[in-house]
C-alpha cells in the first residue's frame, strides 16, 4: 500500500490501493489508479506477487480479496492444505517478508512448545 503512487484522497484518506476495512484484503480503486505498476514491483519484490498488471492498462487485477471473507481456495483445496484464519490484527507483520513470516507461523504451528 505504501508503494501506491497516488495521493490519498482528502475525503476517504485512501489511495489508489487500500485496505479494505471488512476483510483486511488489499484492494484497488481502479477509478483512482493511474497504472503506474508500483504497487505489483512492490509485491514482486517484497511479498508474494499476486498483484499483477494488466498487459494492456497496466492496472493491478488478480489481486486476493479473501472472497469477501469465504475464500474459495480454501473450501475446495482438495488436499485441506489453507486455511482461513482470523486474528488479531495489530500490524506488526505488515513490514515482514514472506520468508520472516513464514518462520515465524511455522514456529507458532508446527514446534511443540510445553506450557510454562
């Protein structure tokens, strides 16, 4: 989000790429986009890379939006590998890589820690 080129707007204090409010998924206000591709160099290089510009508009699309809360991939992943999990959202991953967190999920899910 904070690679979004484009001015917040003074009323919704959003730029062109947000989160959004309900589901905490990034979306993109295709209204304000001005198609630079700075937000998909950003998640090529820093995340995951599932924003994509379109070829002909340079807009982002394919971006993940949880399905609105009922992500699909998860109900008929036919292996049960996802999982939709809802926490605490406090933003202390947000500046992580993919790598960092994905160390620390896997020390938070898959190590027996005894309790105290």
């Amino acid at each position: 989000i904070e690679a979004c080129a484009v001015e917040p707007d003074p009323k919704t204090g959003r730029k062109a790429l947000y989160r959004d409010e309900k589901t905490l998924a990034i979306k993109n206000d295709l209204a304000r986009c001005i198609g630079c591709q700075s937000c998909a160099d950003a998640c090529r290089a820093k995340r995951v890379g599932a924003i994509i510009p379109n070829p002909q508009t340079g807009n982002p699309e394919r971006m993940c939006t949880l399905c609105e809360g009922d992500p699909q991939c998860v109900k008929y992943c036919p292996y049960g590998a996802l999982s939709y999990v809802v926490g605490q959202i406090d933003g202390r991953h947000y500046g992580l890589s993919p790598e960092k967190i994905a160390e620390r999920l896997t020390e938070l899910w898959y190590y027996y820690q005894p309790a105290r």
